[in-house]
C-alpha cells in the first residue's frame, strides 16, 4: 500500500491515545501545507528524522507528504504500536534502499528497518554505537565508533565499516578503519570513509579510509584534515570532505578528493578556506552551511553558501536570499528536492525542544516552515 493512500485511515485516528505497558504515546499528528501537492512527480514524499537528546530516548520521525499535501509529525509511535520504547535514542541517519527504511540509532547500537512506504517495522540490525549507512549491490555498509560512548578517550578503540545482508539484515563482515568514521560514500569499486577521531579530542584522525569493496579490507589511508564528518561524490567523481576543525585555532575546512595526474590514487587537490557543517550536492552545485563553534568566544559563527562543483568556486555567499535566514536559531540539517530544487534546512534551535523544517525555492525564498520533533536532522526523498 502507497503511502498517500494510507494517510486517509490515519486522520480517524488524531485523538487516539495509545498505551504501551505504561508509556503514553503522542498521537501522531498531520498538518496540512497549502499548495504542497506535486501529484504528478515521482517523489512521494520526505521522512526527516529527529535525533533527540542523547540520553532521553526521544528519537522521532516525520513525513512531508508531496501527494496529500500534508506534514505529519511523529509517524513511527502510530505505525508502530506494540514497539517498546519507540525509534530510541539518538536518529543519526535516514536512507532508503528498494522498498526499505533504514533509520540509524546511534545511541541504541541499532539500525531499524522498516517498510519505506508504510513505516511499520520489519526488525533491527544490531551494530555498536552506529553511526551512518550506504548501500552498495545488496549490501549495506555501516560505520561505527565500536566503543561505547565516551569522550576525551585517549585509549578509544579503532572503529570499523560492518558489512551487511539487506535479505537477512545479518552482518557478515566487518572492516577496521581509523578512529570514530562518521559519513562514508560508495564510489566505483571502493568506500570511502571519513574518520573524526572526535573522542580524542584534541588528537583528532585526520584521514579518509579507502576500502576495497570486494576484498572488503582497507587498502590505505589518505591524509585530509583533523576531525572530519561528511563525505560526498559530485558528478564528476570527485570527493568532498569537511574538516569541523579543533573549535579554537584550527578552522572548519572543505576539502576536494581527486585522482591525481598519472596516478590512479585518491589524494586531496584543493583546501576551500571556507567553514562547513553540512552540506548537500544537487547537479554541479554545493549547497552548505556551517555552525562554526568557537570555545574561546563561547559563540557561533553561522554561514551559508553554494559553491560550483566544477569550478571549485563559490558563487554565492548564501543559498537564502531574502533575509529570512535570521530566523534560523542552528542550522541542522539539508537537503534538495530532486525534481522542484526546492530547498530543505532544519533548525535545531535549543537542541532541548522542537525544532523546525523551512522550505525555501530554488531561488532562495522561504516558502513554509513548519515545527518538528527535537533536534530535525536527517532527510531523505521516497520516490515510486
């Protein structure tokens, strides 16, 4: 069953009350957007995934419905009821492979799968301190930090990249990597894989694993910069990686990975001195923020950008043009509708209550906003 048709059975629901042993569970809830509707696209819709507190078990997921028009906030608790304790703790990342929903749990050692067009669960793939998840030929690839959470660590263990059976959800490999891998993409015959390094603060990892996806060993080690977090191919195949930097005298950086003349190695070829969180590709563009913490000053510095993959240039100083990015308390979270280009910024706001989803046009202009679970996050496009 298609998820839009779905939606109909679920608003005779809104002031249901469901009870698992003794938790209370919020209804779902569903609030329409005027002139959302794209009936005709192959998009579906958008799951954005709520990380929570760390420690608070308030982990949620929304769905903005193209077909019905609709943004329905809390979906996993209704689709789910007989789920003790919900999603968990921690939503670190959201993809979908086929039919399936992969939603990692960071803090619950888990990644839940579930019917990507109904959201009931199907069941659990246990990885400890789980990180993020790509897929490649019938198999998933997830990082994990292995060790449980623990910071300024000097004696943290190396983490791995675990290999994964989608038909079982059994794991049947794992390979080492460096120390904390965050993001990792998929690209040609290889993995690629950004270490952090984050619990050995302030001796961060400084590299990118490269792993052989049919031997499924790490080949080598590419030097880039401290404290790494996302990684992702253009067009062209080229990588880019974001260094978040130490927070004090070592700046947020951007680099670009590139097969090197005569040679057949990834190495860095340009350091963009320009501060990155996040960032997403859409055609030949990079569209970024950053939150740069620094704790010397106690404060943010908050930017935006689009810069030219080709190029390697910036062409625009924000993304949002018509002021309202003053609204935005932290940006969180990013992403590009495939077809409209509309763009898509969570704002974590105080990281202890609802955050919230702004939908701004191609051209930069906020269309809608619309409040989330805590600390929105994570998001990913479901098509037919």
């Amino acid at each position: 069953m298609r998820f839009g048709r779905f939606i109909t059975c679920c608003l005779a629901a809104l002031s249901l009350v469901a009870c698992r042993e003794e938790e209370v569970v919020v209804p779902t809830e569903h609030e329409l957007i005027p002139n959302l509707s794209t009936p005709f696209g192959a998009v579906e819709g958008m799951y954005l995934l709520n990380e929570g507190n760390m420690g608070s078990n308030k982990c949620t997921l929304d769905y903005l419905d193209f077909v019905q028009g609709y943004y329905v906030r809390n979906l996993y608790a209704e689709r789910n009821p007989t789920v003790i304790k919900e999603l968990g703790d921690v939503g670190n990342d959201i993809q979908i492979y086929g039919s399936r929903l992969y939603v990692v749990v960071n803090c619950s050692n888990k990644i839940e799968v579930l019917d990507a067009y109904t959201a009931r669960r199907i069941g659990q793939i246990d990885i400890p301190n789980v990180r993020y998840v790509r897929f490649h030929r019938g198999f998933a690839y997830a990082t994990s930090y292995v060790g449980p959470v623990q910071l300024n660590n000097p004696n943290a263990v190396r983490g791995a990249v675990y290999k994964i059976d989608t038909l079982t959800m059994k794991t049947v490999a794992k390979c080492t990597v460096g120390f904390q891998p965050d993001e990792l993409c998929v690209l040609g015959q290889y993995i690629y894989v950004a270490n952090s390094g984050g619990y050995m603060a302030p001796h961060y990892d400084n590299t990118v694993s490269v792993i052989e996806i049919e031997g499924f060993k790490q080949i080598e080690k590419i030097p880039v910069g401290i404290n790494l977090h996302r990684i992702k191919a253009d067009a062209e195949g080229k990588l880019w990686v974001n260094s978040r930097g130490d927070y004090q005298t070592t700046p947020s950086r951007l680099y670009v990975l590139a097969k090197k003349t005569g040679r057949n190695e990834m190495g860095v070829t340009d350091t963009l001195d320009i501060p990155c969180s996040n960032f997403c590709i859409s055609g030949d563009s990079l569209y970024y923020y950053s939150t740069e913490w620094n704790n010397y000053t106690q404060s943010n510095t908050i930017t935006y950008g689009i810069i030219n993959t080709r190029t390697k240039q910036k062409v625009s100083s924000s993304f949002i043009t018509d002021g309202t990015e003053r609204n935005i308390t932290i940006p969180y979270g990013i992403n590009i509708h495939p077809e409209t280009r509309d763009i898509y910024v969570t704002d974590a706001k105080n990281y202890v209550s609802s955050g919230v989803l702004h939908c701004y046009s191609k051209e930069g202009r906020l269309k809608w906003s619309r409040r989330t679970g805590d600390i929105p996050a994570h998001m990913v496009f479901l098509t037919q």
